[in-house]
C-alpha cells in the first residue's frame, strides 16, 4: 500500500511500441522500464486498442492510478490558448472541444487535454474521444484508474524550460525521428507551437528556411538568426539561420532518464 505514496506508474504509448515505467513521485533518480512490447509496423485505430488490451493483460501494477504520456501519432492537434482561469475547468475543456471541432470541421467527439507550464498559457491538445474512453475502460478492467494522459513533447518542453535557460530562445525545435514541434515565445511566454508529421531535417536547405521563417511572420515574430535545438536529430547550418543543441532529450523516456 505504501507503493501508491512512493512510486508514480507511467504508461508511455508510442506508434510503435508500449512501455511500463516505474519512477519515483518525487522525480528523484532514474526510472525503470518494468515491461515493454514492440511492434514491427505503426499501430493505428482499432489495432492498437486490442494490443493494448494485451499488454494490460499483463500489468505489473493493479489498484493505482496510472499517468499515461502518447506520442504524436496519437494526438490529433495542438495549439496554444490563454486558458488562465481553471475555475470552471470541465467548463473550458468542454468549450475548447468544441472550437477545434468546428476548426477542423471533425464530426467525431475529441478529448481536450490541458498541460500548463508555470504562469503562462496552455497547451491544448486534442485526441478523438473515443480513444480517451477506451483507455479508460481498458484500465478499470485491470483496476486501474487514468491519472492524466498528456502528449510527450509537452512533457519535453516543460523539462527543458524549468531546468535550461536556453529555453527562453525566441524559436525552439522540438526535433524526433518522425516529427518536429515549433514553440514560439516571447518574454518567456509561449505564443504559438506548431507542429509537422515528419523532421524538418529531412527537408531542403531552402525549404526548410522558408518554412521556419513563414511561421515566425505569421505570429509578427523578427526572423530570429539562431534556433534552439531538443532532440538527437542533427540540424546543419542554413542560410540566415544558426541551430543551437539545447538538449538530447526527445521523448519522455529520456527525461525520465529511464533504464532498461
């Protein structure tokens, strides 16, 4: 029973893989991979709900509630909103919701999920409803219960800017294999985050340039000179611009320092 006071269970759920992470609630210390399962192809729909059945099957943990962390291929959008008033907080979730529905003109149910980062705006990320739902039903199976559930990159983030200076750049790249996030600040204020399917070091030199400095002239940002880099993906030089490594850390097994 002193378990659920000293230990925090993490779900970690990527495209291709699904891991058990022991860590301790203080955050003191490495964490511990417990179970794994990989996958040889990205799993998608309906496919991954009955392989993450399975995997519950054998759960090292029951009669806790579980935090669980997706990666990019199970979130559907992200966008920043000043949601500072968390007093009537199912009331905006709710509202949130339902804006991003009429935005991408969805005709499913989406889950909205809010992860705040000091005083500043929120992020707002959107997964289809039924994939909350259905975790949730997989959990109480096992008698589990869902603490949260939050995207990794917000995770990334908040990692780098509570322990980096360097996060206060005006532009940081997010970089992972197989996606790339752009946060936008100001003043240490998030002002918009925008996100690609796929790295932008696998783009053209001018393409590339192009695409970074649009975004920044779409929030009436200067073209920054220099860019903040996270992630293992190498950035060369391009013209007008500089690529700085912040941190190595890409996903929340990194930040966690988790070992095998």
């Amino acid at each position: 029973m002193l378990d659920v006071f000293t230990t925090r269970w993490e779900l970690v759920l990527a495209a291709q893989s699904f891991r058990w992470v022991r860590r301790s609630v203080w955050g003191r210390g490495p964490a511990t991979c417990v179970a794994e399962q990989h996958f040889g192809r990205p799993l998608k729909d309906a496919d991954r709900m009955q392989a993450l059945e399975k995997f519950l099957e054998s759960s090292p943990v029951r009669y806790q509630p579980v935090r669980i962390s997706v990666d990019d291929s199970w979130v559907y959008a992200a966008q920043v909103t000043p949601l500072l008033n968390a007093e009537r907080w199912k009331d905006s979730q709710a509202y949130t919701a339902m804006r991003m529905q009429e935005i991408f003109e969805l005709s499913q149910p989406l889950r909205v999920v809010f992860e705040p980062r000091r005083d500043g705006p929120y992020w707002v990320s959107a997964m289809w409803q039924s994939n909350v739902d259905d975790m949730r039903r997989l959990l109480a199976v096992h008698h589990l219960g869902m603490a949260a559930c939050v995207p990794q990159w917000t995770v990334v983030w908040n990692h780098l800017a509570q322990r980096s200076p360097s996060a206060q750049e005006d532009a940081v790249l997010l970089l992972q294999p197989t996606s790339t996030h752009l946060v936008l600040t100001h003043q240490g204020q998030v002002l918009a985050v925008k996100h690609w399917p796929f790295a932008l070091n696998k783009l053209p030199e001018a393409e590339l340039r192009d695409l970074l400095f649009q975004e920044m002239r779409r929030h009436a940002l200067p073209e920054t000179a220099r860019l903040g880099v996270v992630g293992p993906c190498a950035l060369s030089s391009v013209e007008g611009l500089t690529f700085e490594k912040l941190s190595e850390c890409s996903d929340v097994l990194a930040v966690w320092g988790v070992q095998p």
